[in-house]
C-alpha cells in the first residue's frame, strides 16, 4: 500500500540535486532563527506543534520561491 511507511521516520521527498543539502540546511536555519522556531538537536520534530513547523516549511517554500523568481528575472542577491 502506497504511503504506508509515511510519519514513522522514512522520506519521499528526495533532493533532485544533492550538492544543495548544506544550503537548504542554513535557509532552514535562518527561517528558524527569524520564526523562533527551535530546531531539534536529534531531527524529531514531535514535540513542536504543526503551527510552528508548517510556518517554518511555509517560510522556506517561499523563500525558495522568491530566490527562483530572482534568478529567472535576472537578479541577483536579495
């Protein structure tokens, strides 16, 4: 059955290119820091409530949002 390892540790979401692990870790850090929003030392978010972690997912997404548009206009920086 599809999705049926969901929520016990297991990942789907696959980077599509690796090397961009360390700088999606700082944008997650600096999302954290702005929200203050506590990153777990052990990666296990169960003890945050879903309101602190989907404005920390909903920070980044746009912040990766932004940054796309920025490049496809042309710009660089912030």
């Amino acid at each position: 059955m599809a999705g049926q390892n969901q929520g016990r540790g297991s990942r789907s979401n696959n980077l599509v290119v690796p090397q961009a692990t360390a700088a999606l870790q700082q944008l997650k850090y600096e999302a954290a820091q702005e929200l203050g929003v506590q990153i777990p030392q052990d990666g296990y978010y169960g003890n945050h409530t879903s309101r602190e972690t989907g404005s920390l997912g909903g920070y980044i997404t746009k912040r990766l949002v932004q940054l796309a548009e920025q490049q496809l206009s042309g710009r660089s920086g912030q």
